[in-house]
C-alpha cells in the first residue's frame, strides 16, 4: 500500500477505483487472519503484513497507514531500490538523512541481517496479481520464468525459483535482497536463457516421445 489517498494508490496502480478494492479485500483478509493472531513470549504474533516502498509522495502517508494496520498487521517500510523510475530523483530525495524513516517504523521482514538472505524468498512462494510465479514479489521482470500457480506442484515451483537463485548466489555471492544485488540484471539475463534451454529440450524431448 503505497499510498492511503485514493486518488494517488488508484494513480500509482494506474486504475480508478483500485484503493475501494483494496480496502474491501483488506476486510476479508482481516477477519480472516484475525484468528490466527497469538502471543509468544513477550511478542504478538500476527499473520498480516503491510508493506509501502518510499517514494517521493508518500512519507507523509506513514502514520496513516500505521494507524490502519493497529494491531493485527504489521507495518513495513521498505527502502527504494535504486534501479527503474527510482533512478531519477534519487540524489534529489533518498541520500537525504530523512528516507532513514522507515527504520522507525520496522526492518523490512526478511532481511533482518546483513549476512542472511531473505526468508520470504527462501521459505516461501511469491505470486504476482495474474497467477504468475516470481522470484521474488517485486522481481516483476520474472513473471515468464517459473510458470504459473497452476502447476500441478507448488512445492517444486518453489524449489525450481530457488535453484535459480542458489546457482545465481553460488556464481556472485548473497545478497539480502536479490533486487538489491549489484548483479541483478545478470541473475534475469542467466536465468532467462537458463529457461529458454530448457523449454528447447524439453520440445525436443516431446517430439522423441511421440
């Protein structure tokens, strides 16, 4: 949720009336995963995460949103990726002391240390809004890469993206974030011809079987 103002989420995700889904969705979600909130020591457990990534409009949406989360959802705020449209303003806003805001609010949840990978990446599956499976939830460049949530296995769509990314790793070292990895771009270009062998061979194979 990159914005609490209708106006701007319906222009960011360029649709009209998307952030009245949005929060028709959120209320089912909500009810929903209520149930499986639970203590744990000292710690409140919940289900739900709401993530917003800086930009140059929306700091000021920060305590909105985390006054919507309450209690039952946790808040993120995630630093921009300095790649993309990001690009353009990103001496004029992001080396300022002031995009450090979203470490008062909470580390972005998986990439807790510096010497460990993202565990939303290594323990689970991400989905992109039409069914396609990604690398990762912002790693929209991999929609074509993995198939789609209608495979037959999920468990071995989820070891087909990590074995992509641990031979990726193997070859440039880890990264807490992928998208963050000063080789990003390699990792999409490898593992494109990476799939694009591998759908030739297993053409080739269909043809021998008939």
């Amino acid at each position: 949720m990159d914005s609490f103002n209708p106006q701007k989420y319906d222009v960011y995700v360029g649709r009209k009336g998307s952030f009245n889904v949005l929060m028709q969705n959120f209320g089912y979600i909500r009810r929903y995963y209520q149930k499986n909130t639970y203590e744990l020591g000292e710690y409140k457990v919940v289900s739900l995460a709401v993530n917003l990534v800086l930009n140059n409009e929306n700091s000021d949406q920060i305590p909105k949103i985390k006054e919507f989360c309450n209690e039952d959802m946790v808040f993120v705020v995630n630093e921009p990726i300095n790649i993309g449209s990001a690009k353009k303003n990103w001496k004029s806003r992001f080396d300022d002391a002031e995009a450090n805001v979203y470490k008062k609010v909470s580390y972005p949840l998986g990439t807790l240390a510096p010497d460990k990978e993202c565990s939303y990446m290594r323990n689970g599956l991400s989905v992109g809004s039409d069914g396609r499976i990604l690398t990762c939830a912002y790693a929209l460049e991999t929609q074509d890469l993995y198939g789609n949530i209608g495979v037959k296995n999920l468990i071995s769509a989820r070891k087909k993206v990590m074995k992509s990314v641990d031979e990726f790793y193997a070859k440039y070292g880890k990264s807490r974030c992928i998208l963050r990895h000063p080789e990003y771009k390699k990792f999409i270009e490898e593992t494109k011809n990476v799939e694009k062998n591998w759908n030739k061979s297993s053409s080739f194979r269909r043809k021998e079987t008939k």
